[in-house]
C-alpha cells in the first residue's frame, strides 16, 4: 500500500472542499451583506409602465435579483417585450425596458358605442380614443376571423419598410374584403389574408406608381402571384 499517495489524495480532497466551503462562506456574506443590497433602482420615467413591483427590490440582495423577478412586473405591463438588467456594485440597478412597437389605431363599429384601440406589435392592444399618427383601420362588420390582427400586423410591418406617411393609409373592412384609401387612391385588397404581399403591392404603388384611382389586387390563375389591375385618371 503506497501511504504517500493516500496522504497525497487525502490532502488534495481536503483543500477542495476547503476551498468549495471558503467560497460558499462568500457568497453567503456577499448575499447577506447590507453592503450588496438595492438601494437605487434606475430605470426610464418617462415610459407609462406601472414600476411598483420594479420598486419593490429595494432592500433586496443585488446578487439575487435576475429574469424570475420581473415576472409580476410583464403581467402587470402587458406592453412591455423584454426586460434587461445591469448590476452596478454594490447596491445600483439599471433596469433597461423594451416596449412593443404600436402599429395601428382601430376603430371597432361592430357595438355600440365604438370601440377604439390601439394594436401593438406583440397584439397587446390599449382602449384609446385618439389616434397617434398611425395607420388607422376601421372594422364595419364582421365577424372577424381568428389571425385577423396578426395580419393586421404584418400588413403595416411591411409598408413600414416603403417611404410611406402611414397617418394617410385609411383601412375599412366590411366583415368580407379589406379597402385602403391613401388620398385619391383605393386599394381592393380583397380578404384580409396574405396581407404582407398584398402591402408589397400597396407599398410599391403608394411610393413608387401613385395612381389617382383604383387598383385591385387580384391572384394569378396558379395562386402564385398577385397582380393589380389599375383604373387610374
């Protein structure tokens, strides 16, 4: 039996969990310090989120704060995306906000009164009464079909990548087919389906053939294409 080595092993086992203990004992204090705990929180004022459970980690432990503690925070502030987090040492956290994009304003005059919102981007939608410079849709009947506002949605992403004023696109659906008016322009979109190709078309016409007068959209025999057949002055 070789006593060396067993003494060998024995020493490198015990400095191990030494060192394991000693760096436990640290995190332990580092937990427990008053030192490590939030006393400033920073974060953008001006955004129209309720921030009360944001401000709730003060006296907190700046070592344990991480992604699980905002969950109350998304729940209470259902626009918000995405939340980012910086530790400045020893107390300061920076708490970056991403809100989804608002895309449309729309007026819903199936009920009585109105109905009047503003859609965003993560189909979070907001009861408003004004609109805010954004394309504004008009819903006349119905009823809507399940994915209408994702189409809504990819609708105006796409024409967000033509120079387009998106104050003067007007929507109106009837509960069949979809029109857009840009001044003296009408667009026959047809069902509110595949309306990222149909806003390429809208798009292209809006910023690059303006057409005083009508353009219907209408699919290829094969279903592949979508052509616009023009009636313009």
């Amino acid at each position: 039996m070789n006593y060396g080595e067993i003494e060998k092993q024995t020493f490198r086992t015990f400095l191990a969990f030494s060192t394991l203990l000693l760096a436990l004992i640290l995190v332990f204090f580092n937990i427990t310090s008053e030192l490590y705990r939030i006393s400033k929180i920073e974060y953008d004022s001006n955004l129209e989120l309720n921030m009360s459970s944001i401000e709730s980690f003060i006296g907190d432990s700046i070592w344990l704060v991480d992604d699980s503690y905002f969950e109350t925070f998304y729940v209470e502030n259902p626009s918000v995306e995405r939340v980012f987090i910086k530790k400045e040492l020893p107390n300061k956290l920076i708490v970056q906000i991403t809100t989804s994009e608002k895309l449309a304003f729309i007026e819903d005059n199936r009920q009585s009164p109105p109905k009047s919102f503003i859609l965003h981007k993560n189909l979070y939608t907001l009861d408003t009464r004004s609109n805010e410079g954004l394309v504004s849709i008009r819903i006349d009947n119905g009823p809507i079909a399940k994915g209408f506002f994702e189409e809504i949605i990819t609708l105006v992403m796409t024409l967000k990548k033509y120079p387009i004023n998106l104050s003067n696109i007007q929507v109106a659906y009837d509960g069949e087919s979809m029109k857009v008016a840009h001044f003296e322009t009408n667009f026959f979109l047809g069902s509110p389906s595949d309306l990222g190709r149909k806003a390429a078309v809208l798009g292209y016409y809006v910023s690059e053939e303006p057409c005083v007068g009508d353009v219907r959209l209408v699919y290829s025999e094969d279903g592949k294409e979508i052509r616009a057949v023009t009636n313009c002055k």
